[in-house]
C-alpha cells in the first residue's frame, strides 16, 4: 500500500509540472518569442562514431530518446502490476478491463466516423483512445479527501491498460517501411534480452547496454524506438537471487521522479505548443480536432461507462467498496484526458502529412483537438466530482 501511494503521489505532482510545461510552451508559441521557442527545438544534435551515427534536432531526440526512458518506465510498470500489484487479481481485473476496452473503442469510433472523409486525417483515429495517468490524477488530487483512494486506483488502472493499448497499436498501426536487417538485429537483442532475464542476471548494466543496440536497431528498423524501452522494461527480472533485491523495483524507484519531473515534461513543453493566431477560423471544427475533442470528451466516458455497466450487469464484477456509480462517472470523464499518450500518437500518425489548402496542418490541429477535449474532460469531470463526492474521513 506505501508503494501504491507512493506512485500516486508522484504522478500526481508530475501532472502539475505537465500541465506547467505545456501552459509554458503555449504562452511562447503565441507570443514574441515563439521563434526562439522553434529555434529551440530545432537545434541539431548528433552522435556520431566512426563514419555512422545520428543526427535528429532536439524535439526529435526528446520524443524518440527521452521517451524510450518513458515507455522503459511504463514497461517496468506493467510487469510489477501484472505480477504483484493491481494487475495480478484477477477478480479484480475485469471491472478496468472492461473499462479500458470500452474507453478506447468508443473514441476511435467517434474519431473515425467525423473524419470518415478524409484517408489521411483517419490515420489519427487512435489519439483519443488513452488516458494520462498524471494529468488525471492531477485533477483528482485538487478535491482532496472528497476522492476515495480506490477510485484513485480504479482510475489508475484503467490508464494501465490503456497504456497496454496503446503500445499495441503503435507496434501494429504507426511502423514507417521496413528494414529487415534492422528488425533481424533487434531480434537479435530481444533473444539476449530473453538469455539475461532467464540467466537470472540482476545487473541492470547489461540490460541497459543491451538495450541502448536495441534502441538504435528499432529505430533504423521503421517501428518506433520507444517500443524498445518496453522490451528492456519486461525482460528486467522483478526478483534477484534469493528472492531479496528486486532489480526492477529499484530501477523504478530510481527512474520514476527523472521521468515524472523530467522527461514528461520535456516532452509535454516540446509538443504541446500550438500558435492559435496562425489557425484558420473555426479551426477547431475541422475533422482532426474535431474528431479528437469528441473522442475524449464524448467517447471516452461513454465508452468506459458502457464497459463498466456491462461487466457489472453480467455479474462479472463489482464496484469497489466506498465507490458509487456518480463518482465512476466523474472518473470517467477525467479518462477523457489524453494529453501525453494522445499527442504522442498524433506524431506518429500525421508524420509527413501534408493538410488541404486553407486548413490547419495536421500537427496542429491534432494539438488542439487534445487540449480542448483534454481540459474540458478535466473541467467537467472535476465539476461532477466535486458534486456527488463528500469528503472522506482521515
């Protein structure tokens, strides 16, 4: 339980310093200083070794470096949940399962059929279908002892295997042209990986080594690094010998706060920037934002509402003590904040797109799309919240 709340606290305050970092990257992208704030991104950086190497500017290396460690992390996440935490009751599992596929099948839906039109903004239709686990449990924080902590937790679990989601579908949906000499070498990783973990190797040296080849290979392969901070996530052993030192709740422990105050909000300062005096009027109802703030603020409380109802009638599963079916459905709207996940798709699907004469480009617009639908899930659903919660004794 101490490590639970723990968890939740950092996310929580990562959610602020999220929300800090976008509100920042927004306040220079309209201002007189958003060419420094483009020239800031644009820097190049390289790496270079003998006659290879890499070269990428800035937002680049923080949204296919940085966000490795990111997704590292949440394979880190994942194994330890599936294996002692939340994850691992079954009976327990269904009811955010069930949640989870319904919170992303329903926005997609929406998403999709708003922009049934267009091939290219279709590409778009998974940015609605995650949760940020930081920003939600940002908003949760603010109505204090109002929220039980098993809301916190239902919530939290949703997003996890929202999480698992959306991996999924950049591994299947968002992979460029394939290298098959690339993908033969990262498979050669992912057996040494394998070859560590079953050796009961509790270093985390040589996964890290290990990982940083698989990285480059994944990268050069067509199908996105960050998947291969998953890989390194799973393969690393949550027990050392003996059973005592756990090398991944160490590694979690220590990677946890660089991501939450770090990286994520890198990332979040990088891609959330928007000039809205450069949109075209009634920029926010074209398909791509459209379909996105639909998808989050209609789908996704639909969707999760319908899974829970659904795994309920069928007596499959029960709500949790202390947790009525109103606060569910503030929870749900709060699932309807996307944010990190959401733009993160949004890169991958409309990268190299080029939008119709007159229209919005599609980086741009996806980026609104996620901020409307994103801060008025989090208004509405901290509103709704605030009204059917009473505070919880100490």
């Amino acid at each position: 339980m101490n490590a639970l709340r723990d968890f939740l606290r950092i996310e929580t305050l990562a959610g602020l310093a999220l929300v800090a970092a976008a509100a920042l990257a927004l306040a220079l992208d309209n201002t007189g200083l958003s060419r420094f704030y483009d020239a800031l991104l644009d820097v190049p950086l390289a790496i270079q070794v003998g006659d290879s190497g890499l070269a990428k500017p800035l937002v680049l290396w923080i949204n296919d470096g940085l966000m490795a460690i990111f997704f590292l992390l949440v394979g880190l996440e994942l194994k330890r949940e599936a294996k002692e935490g939340e994850l691992a009751e079954g009976g327990r599992l269904l009811l955010p399962l069930a949640a989870a596929i319904g919170g992303m099948a329903a926005p997609a839906l929406i998403y999709a059929a708003v922009n049934a039109g267009d091939p290219v903004a279709l590409r778009g239709w998974a940015i609605p279908s995650a949760t940020d686990i930081a920003f939600t449990l940002a908003v949760l924080a603010l109505l204090g002892s109002r929220v039980p902590l098993a809301l916190k937790v239902l919530v939290t679990a949703i997003a996890i295997f929202d999480d698992v989601g959306a991996i999924a579908i950049i591994a299947v949906f968002y992979t460029a042209d394939l290298s098959m000499l690339s993908l033969a070498l990262a498979g050669a990783g992912l057996v040494v990986l394998l070859a560590l973990n079953l050796a009961g190797v509790s270093r985390i040296t040589p996964y890290v080594l290990v990982g940083v080849f698989l990285w480059v290979c994944v990268l050069k392969s067509g199908i996105h690094a960050t998947l291969a901070g998953v890989a390194v996530g799973l393969a690393i052993p949550l027990h050392g010998r003996g059973g005592g030192h756990s090398p991944l709740r160490d590694l979690e422990h220590r990677l946890h706060p660089w991501v939450a105050f770090a990286i994520v909000p890198l990332f979040g300062f990088a891609n959330a920037g928007v000039t809205f005096a450069e949109m075209p009027s009634g920029a926010l109802f074209e398909g791509v934002p459209l379909g996105t703030l639909l998808g989050l603020f209609v789908g996704k409380p639909v969707g999760v509402m319908l899974g829970m109802v659904l795994i309920v009638r069928l007596g499959l599963a029960s709500l949790p003590e202390g947790v009525t079916w109103r606060m569910v459905l503030g929870g749900a709207m709060l699932c309807g904040i996307g944010f990190t996940m959401s733009l993160f798709i949004g890169l991958l699907a409309f990268e190299g797109a080029v939008a119709p004469a007159g229209a919005a480009d599609y980086p741009s617009a996806m980026r609104l799309g996620v901020l409307a639908g994103s801060l008025l899930s989090a208004v509405l659903g901290f509103l709704v919240l605030r009204a059917v919660a009473k505070p919880q004794p100490a």
